[in-house]
C-alpha cells in the first residue's frame, strides 16, 4: 500500500490461472473514487501507452472490481504507522 495522502493508493501484481501474471496495476483515487490503471510504457512521443489490458469491458470491470475488493480488505485490516498503512506478508 501507499501512502495515504498521494493519489496512488497501492501497487498490485495479478497472477491468471498460476502461469500468467501481470505486474504493476495501479489503484487510484480518482474524483469518482477508486479505479486501476494497468501498466504503461511512455512512447518516444510523451504519451503513455498500456503494456497489458482487457480486451473487453467484461473482463476489464471483473478485474477491477476484485483487485478494489482485495484492497479495501486489507485496508481495513492493517495497522496504520505514520500515515501510512502496511500489509504483513503471509
């Protein structure tokens, strides 16, 4: 997890059926509240282009409605150390 002030609330990697895993998903406080960003590269031209996605709106809102299930729990259940809140690793 991330600090609580910065927009960027956590990082998270995703591993698909034990043999594909994807790195580097953001979880973002937005204006409409939390949403994922998936991995990007920036191009020679300045604009950021994504390095894995959905490729429909399906599975792109199950991805992003479990990835925003899995924070908000341990959110809730980590402790908080100077404005920050930590996870224990299993």
């Amino acid at each position: 997890m991330v600090q609580k002030e910065s927009k960027m609330k956590a990082v998270v990697s995703v591993t698909f059926d034990d043999c594909f895993v994807v790195h580097d998903i953001k979880v973002i406080e937005g204006e409409k509240g939390l949403f994922i960003a998936m991995p990007s590269k920036r191009t020679p031209d300045g604009e950021y282009r994504d390095i894995a996605h959905p490729i429909n709106s399906e599975m792109r809102s199950s991805l992003e409605n479990k990835i925003l299930e899995v924070y908000k729990e341990e959110q809730a259940r980590a402790p908080e150390v100077d404005g920050d809140t930590t996870t224990e690793e299993a």
